[in-house]
C-alpha cells in the first residue's frame, strides 16, 4: 500500500454535509439490516469482530453506537480498554485482548485495539522501535490465527483531516458533556499530526493483508462516514436472513392490570417538565 495524504483516504466524496433527518432515515434502514446480520450471527454460532481505528475524534464511538444502539447488548459487546496496568505491561502484548474475543453468536466491536502499539505507543514514546517492529511482525501472524480458528475480522481506519480535528478537539474542550473524551495526551497529539500519518503509512503497511485486509473510511462528514461504513460492512454479508423465530401472542385472558404496591414503597413523584 502506497503512501497517501490523510485526505486521500475516501470511499466517498460529497459536496455538502448530509442532512440530520437523511442520516436518521438511512441509518434506519442500515439497523434494520444490522438486527439481520446479528440474527444470521446467532443462528449460525459465527464470531464478528470489528476493529475501529483512527486519530483522535476520527468518530469511533459515534460509529460504534449507531451500529450497536439497536443490537442486543448480550450478543453484541463495546471493548475500550484503558491503558495496561503494571501486570498487563509484563504480558505478551496481544495477551490483554484476548479474553475480549467474541465468542461463537457474539459481535465484539473494539474502540481501539491491540493496534495501540503502531500509533499512540510508538509516537508518543511509550514503547521502545524494537517492541513496534516485533509488533508489525507478529500482528499478520496473529489474525491469521484468529481466522483460521473462524473468527470473522474486519479492520476499519477512519480518517479525519486536521482542520477538522481542531474543530473537534476545541468543541470537547468547550463541552462539558464531551469534556470527558478529551485527555492530555489528546492535546499533545495535535503538535504530532504528522507523525501519526507516517506512523499509520507503517502500519497498514505491514498490515493489510489478504486475509485481513484494511478498510479507510472518510469520517470528515461523520454522519457520511458512519452511514459509508456500515454500507460497506452490510454489503460483506450479502445474504445473511435466517428463518424467523415465531413467537405466539395470544391474546389476555381478562383485563390488563395496574401496577400496584402494597406497604409504605411507592413510585417517587414524577419529573415537573419546566417551562421553556
């Protein structure tokens, strides 16, 4: 894979932003299919596994929820883990995720992963040039195991131009209810644009393969890019229905009840909408 400016990394172009009410309507329909392929996981014991990677406000959990937000939370799982502890540090590097594979009628959707080493690791100092480069070995390696064993692996990259990750930062730092998702190593990324892009070129690299190849998605439009990769991931299961589960629903024999409660417990008063 050649070298390529962060901008270059589109599946699809458009001129103005979409709409709110386009991205719900489409997005609707994307998460009916999404509940299908999730049934089709079940019924067949299969084990999803998605990767979501990218800088900083690229839009990974925006995009992990609108695939998660109607899916069994039982059957599908969010993993984001913190940084390793001191235990995890003396560990073989892949050794933390594992316990966080999907098991068989089970989606894991990671926010980052063990793909931490390439980027935030290696630019920021907090690992050594040797300990990437045996990562960059052994990662082929390593998926190839988790595919030969059944596990169905998908990687995506999200990319984001700086210009708009400025805008991001700058509105979590505005945002108390954002203020969260930013850290201080956030801000010192900003100063690293750069290096981050040589550092992901590295990467995928040595990364794509055929057997676990990569995927980049434009997120500059995040409502484009979510819908942009859940299409392309839809469009990995091309037939995926499986018969439906018929549930009888007779009707009450009697008139419904009324919530009651014997004793001094009661329901608290209910919330007083305030005047706008």
């Amino acid at each position: 894979m050649s070298k390529h400016h962060e901008s270059t990394h589109s599946n699809i172009h458009s001129s103005e932003p979409i709409s709110k009410q386009d991205y719900a309507d489409q997005l609707a329909v994307m998460q009916v299919e999404l509940n299908t392929l999730a049934r089709w996981v079940k019924y067949y014991n299969k084990r999803l596994l998605i990767i979501f990677e990218g800088r900083d406000t690229a839009g990974k959990g925006g995009v992990i929820n609108a695939i998660s937000a109607t899916l069994n939370p039982r059957q599908c799982r969010v993993v984001a883990l913190d940084k390793p502890n001191e235990i995890e540090k003396g560990q073989w590097y892949f050794q933390r995720y594992v316990p966080h594979l999907p098991a068989a009628g089970s989606i894991v959707l990671m926010d980052r992963s063990w793909y931490n080493r390439a980027g935030v690791e290696k630019v920021m100092g907090y690992c050594s040039a040797d300990e990437v480069q045996h990562f960059l070995k052994q990662t082929p390696v390593f998926e190839k195991l988790l595919i030969d064993d059944g596990i169905l692996l998908f990687k995506y990259w999200l990319t984001v131009d700086q210009v708009e990750q400025e805008h991001r930062l700058f509105d979590r730092l505005q945002d108390p209810l954002k203020r969260w998702k930013l850290s201080p190593v956030d801000l010192l990324a900003r100063h690293r644009y750069a290096e981050y892009g040589q550092a992901r070129d590295e990467m995928l690299q040595a990364t794509h393969a055929k057997h676990a190849p990569w995927t980049l998605v434009n997120f500059n439009d995040q409502r484009l890019g979510r819908l942009t990769l859940i299409r392309h991931l839809l469009a990995q299961f091309p037939d995926c229905s499986v018969p439906d589960e018929w549930m009888d629903f007779p009707p009450l024999k009697g008139q419904p009840a009324v919530e009651s409660f014997d004793g001094p417990l009661q329901p608290i008063q209910p919330y007083k909408l305030h005047a706008r």
